[in-house]
C-alpha cells in the first residue's frame, strides 16, 4: 500500500479538487498528479512542500507513515522558534555528515517551515537554488541583520 499516494489522493479529494486543478496549482500535468497517487512515481522532493501547503497538511504527514494529521499539528518549542524565522535572512550551520555543500557560507532565506522540513532559497555561484532540508540536518542557524 503507498501511503504517500494515497494521502494525496484523499486531502486532494478532502479539498474538493479534481486531478487537473491540483496539477494546475503545482505547474504539474494531470497524468503526474495520477501517477503519484496510484504509487508510479513518487513526487519530487522539491514539491513536497508546495503539495503540503495546497493540501494543508505537513510534510511530515505526507511524507511519515506513522505520523497522523493530529500529531503533525502539535509544535515543539523549536518549532515555534523556526517558524517566526520565516521569511528572515539565516545562516545555517550542519551537523557533521549532514552539510549541504550548495548551502555552506550561503545566506538563506527560511521561505516554508512544517514540522521537521523547511524549504530555503540562497543565492549561490550556481544562481538563486531553493531546497527542502530536514531539520534533523541543522546544528544551529543564525537570523541575519536586515540592513
């Protein structure tokens, strides 16, 4: 049984949308939408937020199979932290083994937060990137001064 799948396919359901305006909403086609309900192919990493937020539902949620929707919403303390964090310039410091080379000495912009996922955009050499990180992966981040 694919939970991720079938999570999809019931919020989706829940929230009155058909197959086309999900796809429409996450810039998809209606064929990759069926496809990651019925367990062909998984969504990429990437949309897992997008699909969270439309849906209203965390990414730990869709993406946990022993998480259910009323432990998805109770928040730590470092949940609460993060999430007044969003939309703040940080810098981020890893665990060792868990360093994201595209972010190392990169100014990150906190742009989602849910659960034990959060989604930063940073203006790299290789261009502006956005990535979704497990928090798992994060040692500590500093808010950055505006200005």
């Amino acid at each position: 049984m694919n939970e991720l799948g079938n999570k999809i396919a019931k919020k989706r359901k829940d929230a009155g949308l058909t197959q086309s305006e999900f796809a429409q909403k996450l810039s998809v086609t209606r064929q990759t939408v069926s496809r990651w309900e019925s367990a062909t192919v998984m969504p990429d990493i990437d949309k897992i937020g997008d699909i969270a937020s439309i849906l209203g539902v965390s990414c730990d949620y869709l993406l946990k199979d022993d998480v259910t929707e009323c432990e998805s919403a109770h928040q730590s303390p470092v949940s609460r932290l993060l999430k007044t964090a969003v939309g703040k310039k940080v810098k981020l410091t890893f665990f060792d083994g868990e360093a994201d080379i595209d972010l190392y000495d990169a100014d990150c912009i906190i742009t989602e937060f849910e659960g034990n996922w959060m989604k930063v955009s940073a203006s790299t050499k290789k261009g502006q990137i956005e990535k979704l990180l497990p928090v798992s992966s994060i040692l500590s981040f500093e808010i950055k001064e505006e200005g």
